[in-house]
C-alpha cells in the first residue's frame, strides 16, 4: 500500500515537471518583448567547455525591445557575439567593444500567427506526455490489483485521483498556453 502511495506522489511530481519544462521551454519564445529568457538555451564555447551566457555575462533590458549583455570578462565578449549570431535570435548582435546590445525587431502578423500554431503543437506534446505518465500508472494499479496487493475499490479511487491529477495538470498546461499566445499575438 505505501508503494503505490509513493507511485502516485511520482506519478504527480511527473506530471509537473512536464508542465514546468513547459514553461520553460515557452520563455525561450519571443514575443516581440526583450527577455533574458531569449538567451537560456545560448551557449558559449568559453575555454572549450559549452558555457550558458548567463553564467558568463550580465544580461541587462534597457527597454521592451533591446537587451544588452555585459560580460564578467571582458576576453570573452567576441565568443559571445559568435554564440549570439549563429543561435539565429531574428536580430543582429551589436558589438562595441564592451557590452552587446541586441533590439529586436517586431514581429510581423503572420510570425505571431505561426508562433501561436506551435505553441498550440508543443502544448499537444506535453498533454501526451502527461497522458502517457498516467496510462503508466494505471497499468502498474491494474497489475497490482491482478496481484491482489489492492482491491477492486481500491483501483478505482486510485484511478481516480490519477484522473484528477491528470485533468488538473492538462488545465496547467491550457491556462499557461493561452497566456502565452495572448503575449504573443499583443502588439
């Protein structure tokens, strides 16, 4: 019996972290807005070892549009210009010497509409992810109460706080999604 409570604790600390990668997954996504999170998934071959800029650097918003990233050594601001151009952000890198400012430009129409449409596609991915957690789950409950480890009534409340949990954590994913595509398709 403490197994399969300690099951269904895994399966819910499974399920959200399937909604927390979501989220940031979905800060790496521009909105049109200047964010450090544009930046989380950039890394910089400082020193021949894959290095995240935000460890390397300090990331400024000057305003909505532009960023600037400062860098603790100086030495390694060329690498991170490179790192900076070849991730492909929609905008150039301005180098000056000492910090790299980044303005972005706005986004068209059609880039907010095609953004929302994968946003959409992620957010069908997590959901199956989620929904794939608890049809692992109800198979070991029914393999367990094949094993008479638990009773038939004691399957169908399990299942159902499974349930529960599922719908509770797709309606996470819903509610974070249509944030999301309101931010995205706000001029």
């Amino acid at each position: 019996m403490e197994e399969i409570t300690a099951l269904l604790s895994k399966t819910k600390t499974d399920m959200a972290e399937h909604v927390a990668r979501l989220e940031r997954d979905l800060s790496t996504i521009r909105t049109g807005r200047a964010s450090a999170g544009l930046l989380e998934n950039i890394r910089v071959d400082y020193y021949g070892t894959p290095t995240p800029i935000k460890q390397m650097a300090v990331i400024n918003i000057l305003d909505a549009k532009t960023l600037e990233i400062q860098p603790w050594d100086i030495s390694s601001l060329n690498d991170i210009d490179k790192a900076l151009q070849q991730a492909d952000l929609g905008a150039s890198p301005v180098n000056n010497g000492k910090v790299i400012r980044i303005t972005l430009p706005s986004m068209t129409e059609e880039r907010r509409k095609q953004l929302a449409k994968n946003i959409s596609k992620m957010s069908e991915d997590f959901k199956v992810a989620i929904r794939n957690v608890r049809r692992d789950i109800m198979e070991k409950l029914k393999k367990a109460q094949k094993a008479s480890e638990i009773t038939e009534d004691d399957l169908k409340r399990y299942e159902s706080d499974v349930q529960k949990a599922t719908d509770a954590h797709i309606a996470q994913i819903d509610a974070v999604i249509s944030k999301k595509e309101a931010e995205i398709m706000t001029i």
